[in-house]
C-alpha cells in the first residue's frame, strides 16, 4: 500500500474518531448519574477485547460507577457508566466529579492507552486511607508502556538496558506504578505467568495477589472431526495491532502467496490492507463466536497460527482453539505458553518469522 495513502487514513481515522467523541460529550455532558448508590470506581478502557468482557460479566453493578477513557489525547474524554445513566466529562473535571462519591472501593482494571495513567493512580493512592484499592492484570502496562513494543516493533524480553524509550523513562514509570502497588490491597492476575512477571520488577507484593483464572463457561465449544483434509491454517481474532501481530500477518501472507503450500485463512478484524483476497490467501472478516466451528470446518482448517508478539495475560482465544481440539502454532510466551504445555496439539516455534512458523505449521501436518 502507497505510505501516503495509509499516513492520510490514519488522520482521517483520528479526526472521525475525535469528533464522534465530542459530539458524544455535547450529547451527554448534562446529564446526571444517581450519587448516592455509588461506593465503588473502575477506571478502565474501550477498547473491546478480554478486559471489556470482564468489565461485562463483573461491573456493571448498581454501586459502581465505570469511568472508561474514550479520546486519546492530552485532554482526555470520559465516559462514566451507571446502570443505564450515562455522562461524558473532561478529564479535568473528572476528579472533582469523583470526590462527590462516597467511595468504599476503587478499581483499576486497565489503563491500557491513558495518556496520564499518572493523575489515576495519583488519585488512587490519595484516597487510599478511606478506600481500598484493587488492580486486575488485563495487561503489563505495570511494567512497561504500552509504546514500547510499538517502537520496537517486536518483544524485548524486557531487557531494558537496550530499550528504545531509555533508562530515565523505564525508571520513572516503574516508580509511578510501584508507588500505586505499594498502596494496593489486592492484585487478580489471571494466570500464574503473569504473577511470576509482575513479582520480577515490583518486589514485596506477592502476597496481595490472587491468580484466578476467567470462567470459560460461556464457550460451549467441543474438539471437532478432524481428518487428514483439514490441511489449512488460519490467523483467528482481532490482530489489528502490533503486540497482536499485525506486521507478523502480514510477512506471512506474502511468504504463504509465494510458497503456494497450503491456504491461509484471515479470520476476524485485520487492518484494511490485508482484505485481498487470492488463491492462497482468503479473508472472511469478522465473525460471531457461535460460527467458528462451521467457519474452520466448511475452510477444512486444522491449524491455528496464534500471533501475539506478547505475554498474553489469559488469552480467551487460545482456550478456545483449546477447546476445538485445533494445532496451534505459538511462542512459549506468558498465559499462552502456561496453557500450551499442558496441551497436546501445541507447536511452540522459537520466533514469528513466516519461514520458522511455516515450518512449525508442518510439524502439525506430519
């Protein structure tokens, strides 16, 4: 794709997206939320995914107020969620807002793209004499920036004498989160792995912390008839951005386009230009849950390439390809390498370029 061309949807994008969000706050900047039922605050994001389903099946409650960042920019928008009362409001006003509450609890379940994580967790320590605080690991932003791995491009193992942000902002990030956790009453993590990661940078909190796994009780799935046809391989889920491996997709799209050995299937929410569809490379678009079955038999998939760069937290999609009784083909990495070797249909592959995960999908087909 021309540069040009990507560099101007990328302002469109933002420009659409910033003002959709503002016509939202003109829309709902009046209105008011009921007070005095509130005792609890989650500051979280919107951007789907894991977290969104938790904040679904655990938060809306009617003593919690949700705060979800909905801009991002210096100056931030929020969305705050009770019950059926919705307001818009500025980050400036967002703290004076808050100390209206009479709150017992206060939740940090992601502040995954947070411009100024800082002010949240500032508040949050500030009010830890009358509230317990609580934080949820959707994600290691308690480790490192988000923008890390964009820059890089790929995992650094978190080896950071060599990161790209430099030593001062490593540090200086650490401290601001290491302040928060030393005033937190309860950390969840969801899977032992990221306990064992979080217990490296930040010591003392092991015994605030609680692995409990999410409930897959909403996937039904049950492992599917595979035969010796089911020869093809697929990318399932939102890979969109980079820590999911967009750029991973896409080198392996020109690599299985040239190796003609097998087709490969795009399923889900995949950046624009990767929809073109060839001989070898079919794209189907985003899909309900309820059809992946019917999807991955009516393709005569048997494969699944799971390409997070990353050290997922819990990964619901690796459970679920689990589930189907797929071969899946990852790095040993975090939640998904936990879950992987307890499973015997897994092909760990030492790296994501497409000639060594082409190889490891043959190692599934032997």
């Amino acid at each position: 794709m021309n540069p040009v061309i990507h560099v101007l949807g990328i302002i469109i994008k933002y420009l659409f997206l910033n003002t959709r969000v503002f016509f939202q706050y003109l829309r709902l900047r009046n209105n008011s939320i009921t007070v005095s039922a509130i005792d609890t605050v989650v500051f979280t994001h919107n951007l789907g995914g894991g977290t969104e389903s938790y904040v679904r099946n655990n938060f809306y409650k009617n003593n919690i107020l949700i705060v979800r960042l909905i801009s991002y920019r210096r100056d931030s928008y929020f969305l705050l969620e009770h019950e059926s009362e919705k307001l818009v409001i500025r980050q400036k006003a967002l703290f004076a807002y808050l100390n209206k509450l009479s709150l017992k609890l206060i939740v940090v379940n992601s502040l995954c793209a947070y411009s100024r994580p800082k002010e949240i967790l500032d508040y949050a320590v500030n009010n830890s004499a009358q509230c317990s605080l609580s934080y949820l690991i959707h994600d290691f932003n308690a480790v490192c920036p988000p923008s890390t791995f964009v820059m890089n491009k790929k995992f650094c193992k978190y080896e950071c004498s060599s990161c790209s942000l430099g030593n001062r902002v490593i540090a200086e990030w650490r401290t601001m989160w290491g302040s928060f956790l030393n005033h937190v009453n309860k950390i969840i993590c969801f899977s032992n792995s990221s306990k064992e990661i979080l217990c490296q940078f930040y010591a003392g909190i092991a015994e605030k912390i609680q692995v409990i796994p999410h409930s897959m009780d909403y996937c039904t799935f049950k492992p599917l008839p595979f035969d010796s046809s089911y020869r093809n391989i697929a990318v399932i889920g939102n890979c969109s951005n980079i820590p999911k491996g967009k750029l991973v997709i896409k080198k392996l799209i020109a690599e299985v386009k040239k190796t003609k050995d097998r087709k490969l299937y795009i399923i889900g929410k995949i950046p624009f230009f990767f929809h073109r569809n060839s001989e070898y490379v079919r794209y189907t678009g985003a899909y309900d849950l309820k059809i992946l079955p019917e999807i991955i038999m009516s393709n005569q998939i048997g494969a699944v390439v799971f390409t997070s760069i990353l050290p997922e937290t819990f990964s619901y999609a690796v459970s679920e390809f689990m589930l189907l009784g797929l071969y899946i083909v990852a790095l040993d990495l975090g939640a998904q390498g936990e879950k992987l070797r307890h499973y015997d249909k897994a092909v760990f592959v030492p790296g994501l370029d497409p000639e060594t995960i082409l190889a490891g999908v043959e190692k599934c087909f032997i």
